[in-house]
C-alpha cells in the first residue's frame, strides 16, 4: 500500500537525520534545540548515545520490507515516538528545556508518533 511505504519511508528517513546528526554533530543539534553547548557539554553524550539508537531504528525500518520483522518494527516505532513525544512535552512543562526547544522536539516527535501510527495501522497483519 503507498500510504504504508511512503508514512514508514518518511519516518525511516527523519531518524537516519536526527540519529546523524546527533552522532556527528551534537553540538549543532544542541544549539538548534537553544543549548548553549559552549558553557555546558553534558549534551553531547545523550545526544550521541541516542544518535547511533534512532540511525539503527531508521536504516532497520528502512530496509525490512515485510513480515513479522516488520510489524514489530512498526510497533516498536509507535510506543518509541509516544514516549518521545510525552518526554518532549513532559520536559517542556517542568522547564527542563526551552519552551522553544520543547515545542520544537514535541512537534517533531508527535509526527513521528503519527507517521509510526500510520504505517502500523496500514501494515498487513500476517495471517
């Protein structure tokens, strides 16, 4: 079904960035999320550990086309961006992080909970 590839390769395609850049680049990504990196490091570890995490997710969701395989990716996907989107927004509202940040990566993580939700939902189920 097009909606099911095109949902589950946008998705695939966001984490192989964002796990990118938080591998390479942290500190380019702290600095877009308001971090100011040059008085504070401690981003760059988390960012790096979680950047290699969504790499893997993506290029995994990416390149298993079918099966059993890929409807537990599917799942996985929606209860991975749920709690990425709860986090986000969870974090905003305790001043954890900018509220520019927290609506930055609410937003971002909410489409990515959509975009799980979608394909899984479209995905055929195995008989």
């Amino acid at each position: 079904m097009a909606i099911r590839r095109a949902t589950a390769t946008v998705l695939s395609l966001i984490r192989i960035f964002n796990g990118a850049l938080g591998l390479v680049a942290p500190e380019k990504m702290a600095k877009q999320l308001g971090s100011a990196m040059e008085d504070d490091k401690t981003f760059v570890y988390p960012a790096r550990m979680f950047g290699i995490r969504t790499l893997v997710l993506g290029f995994d969701l990416l390149l298993v086309r079918g099966g059993p395989r890929r409807a537990a990716l599917l799942k996985q996907a929606v209860l991975i961006h749920g709690v990425d989107t709860l986090a986000a927004f969870y974090a905003g509202q305790r001043g954890e992080i900018s509220p520019t940040a927290a609506k930055l990566t609410t937003t971002i993580s909410a489409v990515n909970t959509a975009l799980a939700i979608t394909s899984y939902v479209v995905e055929p189920k195995e008989k």
